[in-house]
C-alpha cells in the first residue's frame, strides 16, 4: 500500500530561492527517507532520518521529521537550475523489508 | 556511478519473448531489490533478497521470476509479458535491509517496453 504522499506534486522555483516539499505518511516507520531522480534514470539517496530525530542537516538540505503528524519536509536551500529533478520520501516500516515511495514532487525552474 | 550496474540500459520484447534483466552491484551489500515505475505511479517493490535469501515478493505476477545466484548478482527473468508491463526496472541494493536505518543505492534502471 502507499505509504508516502509529497506535496505538493509540482514546484517550479527560481535560481537562489528555497524549495520546500512535504511528505506525509499513514503508518508508524523506522526511518524516512529523501531520493532524487533526474528524469528517466536512477534514484540518488539523499539523505535519511531516524524516527527519534527531528531534523536533519546535510548540505543544503534540511530535512524535518513530525511523527505525532506523520510528516515530514526538505527544504532545499538557494535552488539552483541543476537540482531540477523529481524528489521522493521514502518510509521504512517496522518490521517490514519494504522502503516504501511516494509519487513524488517535480521541481523545476523558472526561467 | 552508484555501485549498481543494470544492462541492458533499454530493452524491447514481443509478448512471447523470454529474456533477462541483469543488476550486479560492487559494494558488498547483503540486500537487494527490484522496483517497478510506471508512468504517474508510486515506485512498486517487487522482490526484496537479503543474504541471497528471497524475503519479500509483493504479489508479483508468476511472469516475472527473480533468482539470487550470490550476494552481487541480482535477475529478473521475463517471459509472456503485456504491454501494461513496460516501465522502468530498478534494481537496488542496501548493506542490511533497509529498515536497519540504511540508505538503498539504485542502479540506472532498464526501460522495459512490450510491444
């Protein structure tokens, strides 16, 4: 079953600004998980959170974590042409084997 | 370069083909999956191996058959697909299942089209 839901599933942005994209999810997790995916080809992972953290730094990444919400958001700081790409979360559960993906967001630039 | 290497990169079959998708991954991980993304539609897991072991089939129709010969080597064997079966095949590989609190690499994936 679909277990994450980004929001929202299209984001176009200019050059310096900051991109936000959220996630939310229906069932308890292990961790949650960002991908980006240039169009056509593989999945890069970005950058994981466990379920006992709240927020999560990495580059110009910023990612957060709510799970009394079941949510969470990446922020993508100073957006820059070359990180147009669709991103996705992705959930691991309890239990499961599963990482478990959304439909994703598109971000895109304005020219 | 992830580590993940699927050949081919693009493949067309008929309905009544057989052949054979590749994925070899050089990072000394113990897991590995196929994925299935269709156009507008969430990723869908299909099989999950962990230590070579098959731990996970999603309800995957019999026509796709994974087999796990060694820790790097990952098929997904094809045969009397539909055309609703076209999409791009993801291979990926994680050092434990990803529930463990590890990160999943993906290979370039194989853009399957039945015609």
């Amino acid at each position: 079953s679909q277990q994450g839901e980004e929001d929202p599933q299209a984001l176009s942005i200019q050059e310096g600004e900051n991109a936000t994209m959220n996630c939310s999810y229906k069932t308890s997790i292990n961790n949650l998980q960002w991908y980006r995916q240039n169009s056509g080809r593989g999945l890069v992972h970005l950058i994981l959170i466990r379920s006992n953290e709240r927020e999560k730094h990495s580059g110009r990444l910023r990612v957060t974590l709510d799970t009394s919400k079941k949510s969470s958001s990446l922020l993508i700081t100073a957006f820059r042409a070359a990180d147009t790409a669709s991103y996705f979360c992705a959930t691991a559960g309890a239990g499961s084997y599963q990482l478990t993906f959304g439909k994703g967001t598109k971000l895109s630039v304005i020219p | 370069e992830t580590g993940v290497t699927q050949t081919p990169r693009h493949l067309v079959m008929g309905m009544t083909n057989k052949k054979s998708l590749k994925c070899e991954q050089h990072l000394g991980h113990n897991a590995m999956y196929w994925y299935k993304q269709s156009a507008k539609k969430p990723l869908e897991l299909m099989f999950v191996y962990s230590l070579e072991e098959r731990v996970e089939n999603n309800s995957v129709p019999s026509r796709f058959s994974p087999e796990c010969p060694n820790s790097s080597h990952l098929f997904l064997h094809l045969h009397t697909l539909q055309p609703e079966d076209s999409a791009l095949y993801l291979c990926a590989s994680s050092q434990d299942p990803v529930v463990m609190n590890t990160e999943a690499f993906f290979g370039q994936g194989t853009r399957l089209t039945v015609v």
